[in-house]
C-alpha cells in the first residue's frame, strides 16, 4: 500500500493491494429451522482500495473511496456439507464494487457561530445469498442481491456551547437489500437499509 500528501496537503490519498487465502472458513448452513456455522474449503479475497480527501479551499472537502475486488472458494465445499459450492465461486455476501463519495462545507455565519452543509453518496454492488444445496444432482440457485445507491444529507450549527445536528439518510427512499430470500429459513424473507429517516441531534459543551 502507499499513502501521502500532494500539493502541500490539498490532496491526500490512500492505496492499498490486497491478497488473503483462508482455510476452513466458516459457512452458515440453515437446517430444518436452525441455523450454525461449520467449516468450508478454502477460499481467497483479494482486491485494490483507494480512498482519498481533497480540500482546494479552507471549510470545503470532498472525500471518497472505492473498494474493487473478489472474494471466492478456491476449492469445492466438502461433500459432507449440506449445501454446495464449487472452485470459483463467489462468497455470500461480497460485493465486487463498492464506493461512497462525500461533500462537506463550514462557513461562519457570524462570530461564534459556524454552520456546515453537506451530501453523501454510497454505493453497493450486486452480492450473492447463502450457498444452498443440490437438487437431482444440479446445484439450486442463490438468492442475488441487486445493487444499490443511497444517498444522505446533514447540516449543522455550532456555537461555543451548543450543537445542532440534522439530517435526511436515504433520501431516495431506496430498498436496497441487504440479506435474505433464497437460503434462509424463510425464503420470502429479506432485511432491507433503513427507509428515508429525519433526524435531529442537540448536545451541549460543558
């Protein structure tokens, strides 16, 4: 990995390579009603990350970062397991592209007291569910997860003392899913990111 500054701390980035080979990871199996873990194959993740802050001008940032990578068995799930999954496939749950891009801007509005602004933008790319297992020999679908946006806003005011915070997640009242469907004990069953929320936050400095 690396990381630094550029022009004289205008800009900062963070890069980094990734590479991690597992052995007997942990699988979630779901059984008559139960669900437990047990152990898998092996399974390799790698990828590239590169996050990022630029500040061109005193109270103004822009910052972000994106992860791409893979995440996959290396070799078949034992055949004594009760779902099954073959060399190259992916793992539960693992996005190959993620990112989320944020904007923040203070100003004063008069002395003492300072205001900010700002938006957040993040991204998840489509996953996969649970490994399941086969059916006359022929391997039953996994549940995939489409990928989302959401987007956030914030404000704030803030004097010596005091502290005022508001906000607006999800403003696009996306359902982005999370897990679920296929798999679980409940196939129709999903949990989705929390709906547009508002929200308002005050504290004080003693």
């Amino acid at each position: 990995g690396a990381k630094g500054d550029l022009f004289d701390g205008v800009l900062s980035f963070d890069a980094s390579l990734y590479r991690s080979d597992w052995q007997d990871i942990q699988i979630q199996i779901i059984q008559s009603g139960r669900t437990f873990f047990t152990n898998g194959s092996q399974a390799r993740a790698q990828g590239i990350e590169l996050s990022g802050e630029l500040e061109p001008t005193r109270g103004f940032t822009l910052s972000g970062w994106v992860a791409l990578g893979t995440a996959e068995l290396t070799e078949p799930l034992p055949p004594t397991a009760t779902v099954f999954g073959a060399d190259g496939d992916r793992l539960p749950l693992g996005s190959e592209v993620s990112a989320n891009l944020s904007i923040d801007k203070s100003f004063l509005i008069r002395s003492g007291v300072e205001a900010s602004v700002g938006a957040g933008v993040r991204y998840i790319g489509e996953r996969f569910g649970s490994f399941r297992g086969l059916a006359a020999g022929v391997p039953l679908p996994r549940q995939t997860l489409p990928d989302y946006t959401q987007i956030d806003l914030q404000a704030a005011i803030e004097t010596n003392t005091w502290t005022n915070n508001f906000f607006v997640n999800n403003v696009g009242d996306k359902r982005g899913i999370m897990q679920g469907g296929l798999g679980q004990t409940d196939a129709t069953s999903f949990y989705y990111i929390r709906p547009r929320t508002f929200g308002v936050s005050v504290s004080r400095r003693f």
